[in-house]
C-alpha cells in the first residue's frame, strides 16, 4: 500500500490525514466475540463489529471516509459483498485503502483478489435526464461464508469553478444506522474544516420509551468535530411507523440570508435579457394575442413544449442559471433555464412571477431542516394573478387550460428567490371544480344490461388522462375500464375467475371532447351486460354499483406516529342510475341510505331519488387539500372515510322475485321492518 495506484475516478493507497490510520493489529483487536454478537449471530443475522464513518466539509472539497468490519454468514450478504457498485460523482475520486478477509483468525489481504471496472452509470439519456456520473464496479473473488470482510475507504469531491454553492454552504445530513444490521460499535464523525461556522441539528431521537425528543442544535467553528458513538447497537426504529433519527449540519445561515445570497445571481441573469432582442418571433406571437388570459397560457405552454428539459443531476445543486437568450437559442435547459425562461416571458407581458425553489421529495422535512439553499433540487415558477397564486412546473409537457384550469402541483415548502424571504407554505386549497365528473346509467331489459359511462376529468385529471389515452393501446384501455366494473358492479363476488371480455360484450370507449382550454377531457364508455344482475349464495339478485375509488383506503389504512397525513384527494362528483324492469325493494335499507359529512378537510353527500324500477345517487366529495392533518384531527377524519365506506360510495338495489311466495314474503318482511 504504500505505492499509490492512481485511476481517472478511483485510486488504491493510504488514508488521508484526516481520516487517521488503522493498523493491522488494531483491526484484529476490535474484531472481538462478545455476548452481544454471539446473539446475534446465533439468530441467524449478519453482524458488524465495527463502522467508522467521518465526513469532511471545507470550502474546496467534500470527503468522506468508512471503515468497517461485518460478518458474511447470509449468502445474500456475500453475493452483495462479492459485487458492489460505487457511484462516483463529476470530478469525484473513490478511493480504496483496504479490502481483506479475517478468515480462521487470519487477516488476508483481499486487494489482489479484486478486480475494479469503471462504467458510465448513464441510462436515461434519452429522457433528457444527464449525468457525468461514473459507475465502479468492484468485484472480490473467492469470498467465503463466514468470512468477516473488512472494507475501508472513501471518496473526495473536488468542487469545479461551477460549484458555487458547494463551496459557500455546506450541506449533509446523516440518517441512523439500518434497522436490519446490529453493530458492535458505530461512530460517527463531522469534521468543519470551512472558515464558516456549521450547525448541527439533531430531530427525531427518542427516549428509552419512544417519544420524540425536542430537536438540539450545537454548532462547530473551523477545526472542530461533532462525534457520536453508539455501542451494541441495534436500531429500534419501527421503519413503517415511524421517522429514523437524523442528525442535520449545515452552514449557519437564515432563510433572509440565503434569500439575499441567491436573489441577486438570479435578478443579474434575467434582468439584463430583453426578449424582444433574443426571442422576436415569440414576441411577435404574444402581440398577436389579445387575451391576457390567452397570453399566459402560449407562455407557459411556449416553454413547457417547445424548450428541452435537461436534468443534470450534477448541475442542479450549485450552479447559476443559463441565460435565458442561450436557453431560447439552443431550446433546451434544466428547471432553472427554462423557470427563467418563463418568467422573462411574462414579464414582458405584465404578470406578477418570481422563481421558486422547492424539493417535492423531502417537502415533509424542509420544515425540520436548518436553513440551506442545497436542501432545495427543483425550481418552479409562481405566478401572482388576479389575487391568486399560482405554481408551474416549466419542465413538464403536455399540460393545458388557462391558468386557472391547468394542474395542480402538490407540495408546501418553498424560498422565493426575492431578497430578505422567509421559508413560505403554501396555504390549503379547494378545487373550484370537480377533478372527476362521472354520470353512470346501467338499464337492464330482460336479461340484458346496456351499462353507458360518461366521464369529464379536469386539471391533472385532464392531463393524465389525456396522455393515457394517447400512449396506451386502445384494447389495453378497454380491459381497464372492464376490470374496474368487473369489481363496481360486484361481479367479482359470483363469477370471479372469468373473463372480463366475456361479461362486457360489445365494449368500446371513445374520447368525446377535448376542450384544452378549459383542460376538460370527457370519454364514453359503452358495454352490454349479459346476466347483468349479482346472485348471492340465496339465490338473490341485486343490482350494484359502487366505485372503491370513492372510499380512500390510504386514509381509512394510515398508521404513523410521526407523519401526519397528507391530504391530496381530488374532487369528485358522481351520477349513478341503475334501472330495470323488474320490481325493486324500494324501502330496503342501504338503498334508501343517505350521508352528508362536514369534516374540516373535506365535504360529503350522498343524495338518492328511488322509483319502482331502479334509483339514482349523487354523491359529492368537495376536499381541502394540499395539507397536512394534524393528528389530533385524523381520527375524525379516519372515522367519516369509514362512513363513506359504509355503502355510501355507491348504490345497491334489491330485485324482487315474481311469483305469489316472494311476493308474500316481501310484504312480510315490510310489515315487521
């Protein structure tokens, strides 16, 4: 080891200084059977002995460092052990200080036995998605089971010019070991080695019985390190119930601060562009329309379809935006391009926007974390109209309708990239349109049922739907819509196992109307039903429909002790009319049955008119969405969704049976209801 052995992304040889050295007969020596591991490995799990993990932060570079010692008893673990990737980053090194076996007792060196491949870890090219990521793959041969493999190494990322907000502010956040392993010892290190002071937040420890602690901060100055040590340790976190301790640094900073920070590189690039210079044709095409209304959706739909979205998944966190004359000119750009792009458009129109920074993937979190811009990877645009806010996605296509109509974009946190803001949330919102407007008429003569479904979705409905159609064969889409009735009108209970196509004879489905405008997309759905009515083991027959997506089994189902639920149904209206002609019992329970819900985050009715022949209900479901519950509040809100569940998502009717015995016992039953 002591020559280097260096490789473009990988190199083999010593530790840094930072990192400390480990000797030989030190490893041995902290390889040792205590009680604990002895019980662990009698269970049958794999074991480690040791992990040593410390991570450096300067204002040059990000390294970290692991070593560990771990048993390889489970022939999973030593097929993983065996071969492993790495994934490095643009301009980062992975570097290899140790492999070996401590096998018998012995220590043996594994390094000889190891053979390492540099990949490109590129497969999404053609997505727009780049990455001058690189892929090592190491592979050890002859690993035994019951082997103790021990690995050292660690990885540098050098920062490039580019890379201005890597080198200002730091960002890492260290998440508690994997419930799965146990650990003879385990620390952890943080090491500052930036002139800026760094905070150090740790959320979601607990005590010996479970409850979460109130988050600590400490902060490091240069030169200082925050450790911490944990000895026979298992991890007692009940991953599907609740939050793993994390421990978050970051450079010392409010959200006034980075606001100030980043609002000027933003404010510099776009307000030096003029689209009348580099984008004439656009807007030669914006004075041709007269319609304010009309002039923001050619801006937003200009941009989401005719500008390439590239994700350059190094790119995203620490470097400026592309000016928007080279976005226009080259017609392709990451979130930050493209958000630019668009808000330079409509300024030129006269619309109030400002970029947003977001992350959709750790929203939950933003509010728990210390203040940094690199806990943001995603930029939108948010547009003041007409005393409404509004938010868009420039990177998404196919999405349509005038500002008020387009979809919703469901998330809460966001940093306005204006000087002195604060972290902002979103506040709660109310469809002011039904998401999902369904009318059901299923009329059965003689023994046949002519079932019509006719649906207009809107907003992100309209969307979705729209590209489903688009991209999906139309027999695929057939099946579906069969699939779905299959278990709405309950045939699933007497004649499961069959095939839908045989049940649904003449099926079709036809797009009616797409008014991308207003972004409704309504389709038809037609189907005859032979032997259309459910027949319990009695021999009673019933004619059902009732759609499951109505009862939201995410909420009735929702157990967690940290997160609250989010709340993102869509608003949904229903017509069901179920007619025949046969006689109904039209005083039978769950067919007359009525609800109507006031719960704070959502409104519910459903209305029934019954005839002779058949009924009709409406069902209305009008929720507040884009919110957390609190959980003080769910179990109400638990408790109504099983309301809905409780035949109220749909409409049952009772057949009658001719013949004077069936007669008789239907008054019989009425007389004593």
């Amino acid at each position: 080891m002591d020559n280097q052995l260096e490789i473009e992304n990988y190199r083999i040889g010593k530790t840094e200084a930072w990192a400390g050295n480990i000797e030989d007969h030190e490893l041995l020596e902290r390889i040792r059977e205590s009680e604990f591991a002895k019980h662990q490995i009698d269970q049958g799990k794999d074991f480690c002995y040791f992990l040593d993990k410390k991570y450096r932060s300067d204002n040059t570079e990000n390294s970290e460092y692991v070593c560990m010692a771990y048993t390889l008893n489970e022939p999973a673990n030593l097929e993983r052990a065996s071969v492993s990737d790495i994934i490095v980053e643009e301009n980062e090194i992975y570097h290899i200080h140790r492999i070996s076996v401590v096998r018998d007792g012995v220590l043996i060196d594994k390094i000889p036995d190891t053979k390492i491949k540099v990949l490109d870890s590129e497969s999404q090219s053609s997505g727009g998605i780049l990455s001058s990521n690189k892929k090592i793959n190491i592979t050890i041969k002859d690993l035994r089971l019951n082997d103790i493999l021990i690995m050292e190494d660690s990885r540098v990322k050098e920062f490039t010019e580019r890379d201005f907000l890597r080198k200002e502010f730091a960002k890492y956040v260290w998440v508690s070991p994997d419930s799965y392993w146990a650990y003879g010892n385990y620390t952890f290190t943080f090491i500052n080695d930036r002139q800026q002071r760094i905070a150090c937040k740790k959320t979601f420890f607990r005590d010996e019985a479970g409850n979460v602690l109130d988050p600590e901060i400490h902060y490091l100055n240069k030169g200082e390190a925050f450790v911490f040590k944990l000895e026979n340790y298992i991890n007692p976190v009940d991953a599907s119930r609740e939050i793993f301790p994390y421990i978050d640094f970051a450079t010392d900073s409010s959200w006034k601060e980075l606001s100030n920070y980043i609002a000027p590189i933003y404010g510099e690039i776009s307000g030096q562009a003029s689209l009348q210079d580099f984008a004439p044709n656009v807007v030669e095409k914006l004075d041709a329309i007269t319609d304010q209304e009309e002039k923001i959706r050619f801006a937003i739909e200009y941009v989401q379809n005719n500008i390439y979205y590239i994700f350059n998944a190094n790119e995203m966190n620490g470097h400026k935006p592309q000016e928007p004359a080279v976005t226009y000119e080259n017609k392709q750009g990451d979130c930050k391009a493209k958000s630019v792009l668009l808000k330079v458009i409509l300024d030129y129109i006269g619309v109030d926007s400002s970029i947003v920074l977001v992350n959709f993937h750790t929203d939950f979190y933003i509010k728990y974390y210390l203040p940094s811009l690199l806990t943001f990877n995603h930029a939108i645009v948010k547009i003041n109209h007409k005393g409404e806010e509004y938010f868009i996605d420039a990177t998404v296509r196919d999405e349509f309708g005038l500002l008020e109509n387009r979809g919703f974009i469901y998330f809460m946190h966001y940093l306005e990239v204006k000087p002195d803001q604060e972290l902002k949330q979103r506040k709660p919102y109310r469809y002011p349109y039904f998401c999902i407007d369904e009318k059901v008429d299923f009329n059965v003569q003689d023994k046949t049922g002519k079932l019509v479904l006719t649906t207009t979705y809107k907003g992100n409905r309209a969307n979705a739907m729209r590209r489903y159609f688009k991209n999906t064969n139309k027999r695929e889409v057939i099946d579906s819509w069969n699939n779905f009735l299959f278990y709405s009108l309950n045939y699933s209970g007497d004649r499961n196992g069959t095939d839908v196509r045989n049940i649904f004879t003449d099926a079709a489905i036809e797009m009616v109307s797409d008014d991308r405008k207003l972004n409704e997309f309504t389709v038809q759905y037609k189907a005859s039903v032979h032997n259309p009515y459910y027949t319990d083991p009695k021999g009673n027959r019933f004619l059902m429909y009732f759609d499951r997506n109505v009862i939201k089994s995410g909420a009735r189902d929702f157990i967690h002790k940290d997160l609250p639920f989010w709340h993102n149904f869509d608003s949904e209206k229903y017509e069901i009319n179920l007619y025949t002609d046969q006689k109904i019992d039209t005083e039978e329970k769950y067919t007359t049955q009525e609800s109507t819900i006031h719960n704070p985050y959502f409104d519910f009715s459903s209305r029934k008119k019954v005839t002779k022949n058949g009924a009709t209900v409406n069902i209305e479901c009008k929720p507040l969405v884009n919110l957390e519950i609190p959980q003080e509040a769910f179990e109400k809100f638990r408790a109504d969704h099983h309301t809905i569940a409780d035949s109220n998502f749909g409409l049952g009717i009772d057949i009658i049976e001719p013949g004077f015995m069936n007669m008789l016992k239907y008054s019989f039953k009425m007389k004593f209801k």
